[in-house]
C-alpha cells in the first residue's frame, strides 16, 4: 500500500522559507514584537495579523511630527538670531508670554519663548501618542516605543533647560547637543507615524531576499552618514570645534550624496522595492537638490566676505537661508528613516516550488 503524502506546511519566519512536515516543529524561535508570524498552508494560504491600530493614532502621530517640525523651525531660529539666552530662566510657564507686558520684551525673547512653548505643545501631543499606543497596542513593542519617544522629548527639554542653566559653565556646547538630539526624537516620531500607518500592516510579498537585504544595508548607510552631516552641521552653526566642523560638513556631504545616489539607484532598479519607497527616494532627491542650493547660500552668507558672521548683525534674508537650510536636512534625515524602515519591513519571499513531474512536496514516489 503506497503512503498517503505527509501533509506539508509553509512557515515563513523573519524573511526566511522554512519547509516543513505537519506536526514537526521549527528549530529556529518564534519572533516577537514588531515581527509577525506568518503561517502559510500549501492547501489554504493564510496570513495572522494582528488587530489594526485605531485610526486617529496615526493621525495622531503624523499631527506630532508636524508640531516636531514647527518646533524645530522655531529652535533654528532661535540659533540665527542667537537668542538662545533672551531669557536667563528656566523653567518658565507654558503661557509666559500671557504674562508679559507686550510694550517691554525684545524680539528675541518673544522668539525664545515661542520655542519654548512649542516645546511643551509637543510634549503634549508625545504623552498623548505614548497612551495611546500602550492602550491600543497589538505588539508590545509598539507601546514601549510609544515611551521611549515620551522620553526622547523630555531628555530633549531637559536639554533646552540645561543650555539655559549651565550656559556659564558650557556656552554653545548644550545648545549643539540639544540640536543634534532633536533629530533622534523627530526619526523616533517618524518612525511611530510610518509603524501605526495602515500599510505597515500589510506584508510585502519579495521574489529577491538578496536585493532586499542590499536595499536594507544602502538606507542604513544613508541614515547614518545623513545624521553625521547634520551633527557636523551643528557644530559649523555652534561656531564649535572650527576645524572639525568645516572640513567635515563639507566632505560628508559628497558623501551623503553619493550614498544618496546608490540608495536611489537600488530603489528604481530592485524588485524589492515597494511603491512607497518609490515614493520617499523621489521625495529625497527633491530635498536633496534643494538642500544643495541653500547649503551654498548659507555658507556663502556665513563665511563670505564682511568679516566674522558672529560680528555682523543677521538679516531676515539670511535667517530665511538658515532656517530653510536646517528644515530640509532634517526632511532629509526623516525621509531616510522611511526609507530605511520600509527595507528593513518583515518581507514575505515567493516560494517558487519544484516543477509539477516531481510531485508535492513530501510525497514520496
């Protein structure tokens, strides 16, 4: 009497085909988290997921990237016209400037404490988003990022405080640390906005694992090399570490670009590549021509002829220059942090299976 076929299964586990008997088990754990099982019958596919986030939770998110944004278009400001220390104090009321006579303050304190109530409007909206999450969350992972980005916006405040208290002591050096901290808090913001989105859910079907794991390597060495940038950049607008500072934000930017290049390249060419990462590598070369132009008029206008740019009282044209200058990088940066979370998605490969004439898999001749 010939066996009946062994039942056989499909489990694919973290990007990886598996193939199987019913009823044997994995050697490899399950994984956990953000990573979902994904158990797939040879008679009736099926794919587990786990329960949609409500819907205004990515809105949610998405509102407190955009107060972020606001928040770090008001900091840059606060930088180029040097304001940082219109106000000795802190910390202040949210609605100090209810509480001022309006005839007195200078521009520079208005500005400041603009920044500073932006600065509690976020914190807000991230206690907001971290409940939210740990309510509604369907990986417990998400809830815990859902705090740490609650932490990261008040380790940046504290920062902000910090420059102000200890400015004796430190100068400039806390204002460059706020500076450059700030855009971990707005890729973790980011991040959240791109995770609780609806198509974050849905699994990537990738006939090339090799090209995904290229496309994976490419967007992390974007991110970082991007984050070097404006590091650097922090210290040129801080007028710290000179040397360091110059010659670095200079070199790193081709490197950026050519990085850039690579990444952009690899998406329009893989078969890996999702619509959405299409759509973010066009976004990023838009960002980056722009960056490119208003990196050359901002340095022009600091280093330019006229002597030294701290001596020189700064124009409204020049603050324009700047601030844009400093938007875009970070619109560079977070648009990585899309791309880089887009290839590094749980992908679901295409099982291409042996031709008909052999038989189903497990059954024996």
């Amino acid at each position: 009497m010939a066996k009946s076929p062994a039942r056989s299964r499909y489990t694919i586990n973290n990007g990886s085909l598996l193939l199987g008997v019913a009823g044997a088990e994995s050697s490899k754990p399950r994984p956990r988290g953000l990573q979902r099982d994904l158990n797939l019958s040879s008679a009736n596919p099926t794919i587990h997921e786990p329960a949609p986030l409500p819907r205004w939770l990515h809105r949610w998110a998405v509102l407190t990237v955009c107060f972020t944004l606001a928040l770090l278009g008001l900091g840059a400001v606060v930088t180029t016209f040097r304001v940082g220390m219109a106000d000795p104090i802190w910390p202040t009321y949210p609605w100090h400037l209810l509480l001022i006579n309006w005839q007195e303050p200078s521009p520079g304190l208005i500005i400041e404490h603009t920044h500073r109530a932006a600065g509690y409007v976020v914190g807000a909206a991230s206690i907001v988003l971290a409940v939210g999450l740990w309510f509604s969350r369907p990986w417990r992972t998400l809830g815990w990022l859902g705090i740490l980005a609650l932490l990261g916006v008040i380790a940046q405040g504290v920062l902000g405080g910090l420059r102000v208290r200890l400015n004796a002591l430190f100068g400039t050096d806390l204002a460059a640390l706020h500076g450059s901290f700030a855009q971990l808090v707005l890729a973790l913001l980011v991040g959240l906005a791109v995770i609780t989105s609806r198509n974050w859910a849905t699994p990537v079907v990738s006939a090339s694992p090799v090209e995904s794991i290229r496309l994976r390597r490419l967007a992390l060495l974007a991110a970082v090399l991007i984050y070097l940038q404006i590091m650097l950049g922090s210290l040129v607008r801080h007028n710290l570490f000179a040397a360091l500072g110059q010659r670095g934000h200079l070199l790193i930017a081709f490197a950026v670009v050519i990085a850039i290049t690579f990444l952009v390249k690899g998406i329009f060419q893989s078969p890996a590549a999702t619509r959405g990462m299409a759509t973010a590598a066009t976004l990023l070369v838009a960002f980056v021509v722009l960056q490119l132009v208003l990196g050359a008029e901002a340095w022009i206008a600091k280093f330019g002829p006229g002597g030294p740019a701290d001596m020189r009282p700064v124009t409204v044209h020049q603050a324009v220059i700047r601030t844009a200058h400093f938007l875009v990088g970070s619109g560079i940066f977070a648009t990585s942090v899309v791309i880089a979370l887009q290839a590094y998605r749980q992908t679901m490969p295409v099982a291409v299976l042996a031709p008909s004439s052999v038989g189903p898999v497990g059954e024996t001749a």
